[in-house]
C-alpha cells in the first residue's frame, strides 16, 4: 500500500493488497513484533503519523475492502476519576474522551463504518478495558455493536496503568442477517440511539 495514498476510494486491490486496518491506530502498541506489511494505520492525531489522517467515524474507504479491523478505542472520559492516569509520561501518549456521550457516538457510528468497510466473513477484534467510571462497560460496548456477533473472548489484566481492571480481545463478525440482505444502520437510527 503506497504511504502516499490519501484514501482507497479509487484503490485497486490487486496492485496494492491488504488485509487490515487499525481504526485507532496510536502509537500501535498492539502491533510490536507483528507484521504491518498488509495493515492500514488510520488515526485522526497527525502526530501519531498514521498512513491516514481521518476520523474512524467516517472511513475514506471503499465497501468490503478488508478481512479485519482492530479497535482499541480510549477507554477513559476525561474529567472521570481514570483521567489521571492520563497525566502520567505514558499516558500521555493515548487519548481521552470529552464525555461518556461522545465515546458512545463513537461505538454507534463505527459499528455502521466497520460493517461498511469489512468483506462478509471479515472480522472485527475489539480491545476493551472494563472501566465503568463514567466510561463504557463490556455489556454496553457489546449492545452498541449491534452489526456484530461475538465469536472468541479472551480476558486479560490490564498492563497500562488501570491496575486489576480486566482487558477484554473480542472477536467478532457481522451479523448473518446483515450478510444474507445487505441490511445497514440508516442515520435516523443513529440518531435515536444517542438521544437514549
């Protein structure tokens, strides 16, 4: 994948393979000792340098142009009490939201963007950090993945700074029923999913 592409809406995926892309890209912690080589790094921070500057929100991407996406999204709001964490040299380096209201019209706008963008037997892995300080649990972040069916957890302690608080890896791939009609979230369900 050329370094130099700004979007993949004109992409040609026999000259330029790939697989992967990371929606929340960062400083790609995740991705240490793994090969990148077939991965697209997007982020909306320029100076996390990613291959695409852009909200994960609204991808700049064809339709059913990947076999995965990983999404590790910040799992902190940033006036809750977690958001010192934040202060410290290390945490610096990652995000937080504004409000639990924008990290829940993040989950719903992705959920449509990544079904968008996933081939049918393509696959989502999500990272969570269960925090319910005002942030998102495992259960919500799961209901708002609606498109989704989980498929393997894998449970972890936390090695960032957010002590015994469990990580979650979950896999997931579209719903069957999305697959069979083509179904998508239309903007007025968006809507009143962020009114409740």
């Amino acid at each position: 994948m050329p370094k130099t592409l700004q979007s993949l809406h004109d992409y040609d995926a026999a000259e330029h393979p790939i697989e992967v892309l990371d929606a929340t890209a960062s400083y790609r912690a995740w991705w240490k000792g793994k090969d990148t080589s077939k991965v697209i790094f997007v982020d909306r921070r320029k100076e996390v340098k990613p291959d695409i500057v852009c909200s994960n929100e609204f991808l700049p991407f064809v339709s059913g142009i990947f076999k995965g996406v990983f999404y590790d999204p910040p799992h902190v709001i940033a006036h809750a009490k977690d958001a010192t964490f934040f202060k410290t040299e290390f945490g610096i380096r990652f995000s937080a939201w504004e409000s639990r209201d924008q990290f829940v019209l993040n989950v719903i706008r992705v959920n449509r963007a990544f079904t968008r963008v996933l081939t049918d037997d393509g696959t989502l892995l999500l990272k969570h950090t269960d925090i319910d300080d005002e942030g998102l649990t495992l259960w919500h972040m799961m209901t708002l993945l609606s498109n989704f069916e989980e498929t393997d957890r894998e449970k972890q302690k936390s090695g960032t700074g957010h002590g015994d608080r469990p990580v979650f890896y979950i896999t997931f791939k579209k719903k069957q029923s999305l697959v069979d009609t083509k179904i998508d979230i239309k903007d007025e369900e968006i809507k009143g999913k962020t009114q409740s």
